[in-house]
C-alpha cells in the first residue's frame, strides 16, 4: 500500500512541476512577504559610509579590470 502512495505522490509532484504550477505558488508566497522580511532584505543591501573602504573598492575594481586575459596562445 506505501509503494503506491508514493508513486502516487510522485507522479502528482511530476506533473505540478512540469506545468508551472509549484513556480507559481512559490512567486505567490514571495509576493506576500511581510513588512519585517522587506526591511530585513533591505538591511542586507551592501552600503558603505566609510570613504576609506570605498577608496580600497575602486583600487581593487581598477586592478581587475587591468588583469590580462587568460587566453592560452600557441
């Protein structure tokens, strides 16, 4: 009796995932976050007020973006 529950539930699961039905209820469950889970997104954003840190950023942005490509030549 398990076997058949299970691949019952299996075969319900394949075909809520192959129409899209479990992305949307997963959009829906995001759409109703409350006010505390939108501030703490929020407070996770990256911000710096230190000047210094943000003067260690553009250096290591400028260092970057001057490496050489790492193309193999023959």
């Amino acid at each position: 009796m398990l076997p058949i529950i299970g691949i019952t539930v299996l075969i319900i699961f394949i075909i809520l995932w192959r129409s899209g039905i479990l992305d949307d209820l997963q959009k829906g469950r995001f759409s109703r976050q409350g006010k505390k889970d939108i501030q703490e997104t929020k407070q996770l954003t990256p911000t710096s007020s230190d000047p210094e840190m943000n003067k260690r950023l553009e250096v290591f942005r400028e260092f970057i973006d001057e490496l050489p490509d790492d193309e193999i030549e023959d």
